[in-house]
C-alpha cells in the first residue's frame, strides 16, 4: 500500500500529525524516517503548526501560556502550562533537562525552540539550541569578542524566529561598562554561522531625568518595542513603561505607564504578556502586574528561576535534521521509538 501512495501525498497526510507520533513514525521505514528527518519537510510541518497556532489564538480561547524552569539539588526540569481564561494554570508537558545543560541559563523560547547559554572565559559563550520535544541539541560556540576586559562587561542574548526566510536567530550583544560601544553578532541557524552586527536605536529622549538608581530591560509590550526603566526613587519603587510606536524611529518613543509597585529591584523581571501584563518576582513570589489597573494577581508557580509567556505552545521538528542526542536520553529514545530500520 505504501509504494501506491505518491509521496506527496504521504507528506502532506505526515504533516498534520503531532511531533511524538511523527518521532514514532520514523520507525516504520527508511523512507518514512528520510521525509520526516529531511528539511523541507520540518519546515513545512513548522509552518502548518504557525498557522494553527494562529487559528487558536484568534478564537480566544485561552490566554497564552507560561514556561518556567525549576531546578533542585538532584535535576532540572521545564514545564509549560496554559493560562486559562479564568485566571487558573492547567499543566500540558514537563521535561527533564539533560544534566549537562546544569551549568546554562536558558536564555529564550521560541516555536518551540530554547537557547541556553554558559559563561566562558574572554567573553566567550558556549550556546546550546535545544528542542525538548524531539529531545535534540545543537551546540554553538559564540566568537570572543576581542580587547574586553571580562570584568568590566555585560552580554545579553536572544532568540528569534524569521517567517520570512524561515529561519531561526540568536541575537548577541556585549557591552563595556565604561561606555564604550557596544558590539553585537547574529547566528543564523540556516546558515549555520555567525556574523558581525550592529545598529544603533536611541533610548527614549530625557527618559532618565531624575531617575535614581536605575536598571533598563527591554521587551515585546503589546507587539511593539518596548524599554522598562526600574527606579528606586523616594516614591518607592518605580517602572516607567516607554513603547516605540514606529519600530526603528526614536521620534516615536511615547511614555506609556509609571508604575508604583512592591517589587524588588533586583532585575526579576521576565517579560510581558500578550496583552501588556507584566511578569515578574516579588516578595509575593511569581505575579503579573497590569499596568494600567496595577492590579497583580499571584501565579501558583514555584521555585522558578526562569519564566517566560509565549501566545503558542507548539512543538517542532526542529533540529531533527542536523542535531545531536543527548547521551542521558539515548535510551529513552531507543525504548519508547524503537530502531530505525
């Protein structure tokens, strides 16, 4: 029956499966496992699961989802749940880490996608792509940036997914503390490389006149550019919300919200939400803020030590076509999806 069945065809039924049938699948043939493991297949099934995710959204059917990391003395683990419309979590996949992921911080999430990270010496990070639901990573080493005295620098990173060229992209920035330009570099995962680059966007203008003991972040606020400026100022502790209403034109920057809150100013802040809820930690423990009310309500979720919101829970083949197995789950694999054969 399967020689009948034009390939096409049997792509096209393969591509609306989910990720652990799929996995399961690469069992039954050599030529079942070359068009799930090949590329143009993994990116048509990550664009029909965008779509879908799209769908779900618009009927408003729930209110996003929330990963978080927890880790104790013995493993690490990731969880996601949905946050439902009447403010309750429902839990929908938890993972174990690889332990050799123990010494990383996960850095972003995306289309179901996680980068991690670990401190080297001389600037240097060693960066792994790591898609829990096919259970394969890719290791990258970032370029160290030259003439940087490591103990006057900081380094961000990010990850972002291009839909118009499909591809996948870790943003790596590296500041000197002493005022001295920054620099940035661009991994693209279709290309497999990294590249030098930089441009610069002005802060919002005055948006540090009398703010005292400061520290800024940078996030998505209601699909726009945003930056948070946390203060500790004789008010108490402060956060002022500017957004760029024009992407990449400073004259745009608007001053939005100043937000009174309780939170510590201590750099817990993980983002917002879709609808502009901030996420962060406080002497409460996990809370969304909304800016505009200042209402916050408590997230039963504990011991976390990274969070983040994402508008789709999706899985993907990700890294099925040019990744590595994790040792400590090799026969995991094995057990639960047979050999290929």
């Amino acid at each position: 029956m399967r020689e009948r069945v034009p390939d096409d065809i049997v792509e096209d039924i393969l591509g609306q499966l989910p990720v652990k049938s799929l996995t399961r699948f690469r069992c039954v043939s050599k030529s079942c496992n070359s068009i799930i493991t090949g590329t143009t297949f993994i990116n048509k099934h990550l664009k029909l699961n965008l779509n879908q995710c799209e769908s779900l959204i618009s009927t408003n059917t729930r209110s996003g989802y929330l990963l978080y990391a927890t880790k104790d003395k013995n493993s690490s683990s990731l969880c996601t749940v949905v946050c439902n419309n009447d403010r309750t979590l429902t839990q929908v996949s938890w993972f174990e880490m690889p332990s050799f992921f123990d010494e990383c911080n996960i850095v972003d999430f995306c289309n179901g996608l996680f980068c991690l990270a670990s401190y080297e010496k001389e600037l240097c990070h060693i960066i792994y792509l790591w898609n829990p639901s096919v259970r394969m990573f890719k290791k990258l080493l970032a370029t160290p940036f030259t003439d940087k005295d490591t103990r006057h620098t900081t380094s961000v990173m990010g990850l972002a997914y291009n839909s118009q060229n499909n591809d996948f992209k870790i943003l790596r920035i590296v500041t000197v503390l002493d005022g001295q330009e920054a620099e940035a570099e661009i991994y693209s995962l279709s290309a497999d490389s990294w590249r030098r680059f930089f441009r610069e966007i002005m802060l919002p203008p005055n948006s540090l006149d009398g703010v005292r003991g400061y520290f800024g972040e940078l996030a998505l606020f209601k699909g726009s550019l945003a930056v948070f400026i946390i203060s500790n100022e004789h008010q108490g502790i402060l956060c002022h919300i500017w957004f760029m209403k024009e992407y990449g034109v400073a004259e745009s920057w608007t001053k939005k919200y100043r937000v009174q809150t309780d939170w510590l100013c201590n750099g817990d802040f993980f983002g917002c939400t879709n609808n502009g809820e901030l996420l962060i930690k406080n002497d409460t423990g996990l809370v969304s803020i909304d800016p505009e009310s200042q209402n916050q309500n408590i997230l039963a979720i504990e011991d976390a030590n990274w969070l983040a919101f994402s508008a789709n829970s999706m899985e993907s083949l990700v890294l099925l076509d040019g990744g590595f197995l994790s040792s400590q789950i090799v026969t995991v694999i094995s057990s639960d999806f047979g050999h290929i054969v």
